[in-house]
C-alpha cells in the first residue's frame, strides 16, 4: 500500500524549531557524521528527491521514510541558500571527525612554541573553511575579505596562545591546559565577523513569513553573527575545558605514564565523546531561521516595510547561518 504524500511538505522540520530540545534533534539529524561518506551518486539522488517532493512529483511507490532520509542528506550535504553541495570538510556533518581530531592535538600539543603555532594554524585554516561554508550565502564574500579574516584570526588565535603561554609558565599545570580552549575562543570572536564583514556592512536579507524578499538589515546581521560565535564557542568549551580536567588526573596514573604514546589517541577519542553531542547542542542554541520584530529594524527599513505592507508584516525572518 503506497504512502499518501498529498499533505506532505518535505521543507517542514519533523520537529517543532520553537523549542530547544526540538532544535538539538533536528540538527543531530543532519550533522550525523556518517553523512560524510555517502557517495557523490547518493547525494545527487537525494536533491533530485528533494525538488521533486517541492514540485509534487515524487514517483509512484515513493514512501515517507525515503523522503526523510533525502532531506537528512539534502540538509547535510547542501547550502540551504543557493542549494548548492558545499565542501565536505566545511560541512556540520564533519564537525565530528575533524573537530576531534585537530582539538584532540591542540590540547596534547601545547608546551611547546611550534606546536601551538601549527595547531593553531590548523585550527583556524578549518574553521575558515567551515565559517565561509555555512554563511548565509545572500551575502557574498569577495576572495580579499577571506584572506583578511583568515589572516586576522590565525594571528589572533596564535597571539593569544602563545601570550597566554608565556603567562602561565608558573601557573599550575591545569591553567596552560586552558590555554588552546582561550586561542579558540578568541579566533572565533573575530573569524565568524570578518568573514561575514559583507553582512554587517551592507546588511543581510530579510524575508515576510512567505519567503518574499523585503530588504536588507544590519542590525539582523549582527544578531545573527553573535548567536553564531556564542554556538561556535560553546561547541568547544565542554571538551577544551572537562578533557583538560580529566588527563591532568589520567596521566598521574602509574599505568598511563608508560603508554604516553596513547595520551594523544585517547584525547582525540574523548574529545569525538564530546563533540558527538555538543555538535547538535551548540546548534540548536537559536533557531537557524531567525524571527526579528520589524520594531527592531533600521528606521528607514522599518518605514520602507510600513509604507509597502502596513501592518501586515510585523515580523521579518532571516538565515543566521551555522
């Protein structure tokens, strides 16, 4: 017996975006890091059955379950703005493997000046990458302005690291621990802006609740940047700042001080025990799409909005972005 699709709207979350838990859900979905080694082939059928489902011309036989599980690989491998295939290292879904990986190092690496320098380096050439990935892509980001974000924050990031490092030289051992967790933070607060400098200054799209375009806001732009770096921040802080916690007391262990060649393995394996959760939590902190009263709004877009709609438009929506 075939799935009755009439009433079904493949654009509509399974689970209610109002709410927090609703949120962690949705993106523990798409953020599913097994996402990442679906083949080439599998991602295309998957947008295929995407805009048919929107166009109403899903072909016979097609069940439910198998329009879900395209929209979990549409919404993982594919720009919700221009429904393009973004990179696979920028992708959420990625979040996992690579975060745990190169945080795992950053926390293992940090007596030494080179290695704070490349893992930092590192750190911040992927998180580059994964910031221009899920921008909101209505605003675009010209080669210069890359290059200047991606310069500011590795320099900001090793700056920090490194300043903090010779500080806490006489500090208990636990403090220079904290240190990668203060370099990343401190990345983020100017990466995600600079490299989203295009939205600030000339504002980002804002959209009626039928996704008709109305203007163009700064002030949504900086809303949606913050709750960008507080999501990314706090996507690290659990592991960078328990994981240091945990090996200061793991490595006083007769039996870990003959394996250290295992410190490094373990604390990429625990920092992936992080991350497996943080990653959906630090996402569903906001809505993606965001909901901003026009009251709040630049004047003159407040009064563009007034003259053309009236009151019919109290509220405009935007994409903040990952």
């Amino acid at each position: 017996m075939e799935a009755d699709l009439s009433g079904f709207n493949i654009d509509v979350p399974r689970w209610d975006q109002r709410t927090f838990l609703g949120r962690v859900k949705h993106f523990l979905n798409i953020t599913d890091p097994r996402t990442v080694f679906v083949s080439e082939r599998e991602l295309d059928w998957a947008k295929v059955m995407v805009e048919k489902s929107r166009m109403g011309i899903v072909p016979p036989g097609t069940q439910v379950e198998q329009l879900l599980y395209a929209k979990k690989l549409y919404d993982s491998a594919f720009h919700p703005d221009t429904g393009e295939k973004m990179n696979i290292i920028g992708r959420m879904s990625f979040q996992l493997p690579g975060g745990m990986i190169i945080t795992g190092f950053m926390l293992q690496f940090y007596r030494t000046m080179p290695a704070v320098i490349f893992w930092q380096w590192v750190n911040q050439s992927f998180n580059a990458l994964v910031n221009y990935t899920n921008r909101n892509a209505a605003s675009p980001t010209s080669i210069r302005q890359m290059a200047l974000s991606y310069f500011t924050a590795t320099t900001t990031a090793v700056a920090t690291a490194v300043g903090m490092n010779m500080l806490t030289k006489r500090a208990p051992p636990l403090v220079g621990r904290w240190v990668p967790f203060a370099a990343v933070a401190a990345a983020n607060c100017v990466n995600i802006p600079m490299m989203r400098q295009q939205e600030l200054i000339q504002g980002i799209c804002v959209k009626d609740r039928n996704q008709n375009e109305i203007g163009h806001s700064r002030r949504a732009a900086a809303i949606g940047i913050t709750q960008v770096v507080i999501s990314r921040i706090t996507m690290a802080a659990p592991g960078m700042i328990l994981l240091p916690v945990i090996m200061e007391r793991l490595e006083k262990l007769h039996f870990m001080q003959k394996v250290k060649v295992l410190h490094a393995p373990l604390q990429v394996m625990l920092c992936g025990c992080f991350l497996i959760f943080m990653v959906p939590v630090a996402c569903g902190l906001f809505p993606q799409i965001c909901e901003l009263p026009v009251s709040y709004l630049e004047p003159e877009l407040q009064d563009t909005i007034k003259a053309k709609y009236g009151e019919l438009v109290p509220y405009v929506y935007f994409n903040k972005g990952l």
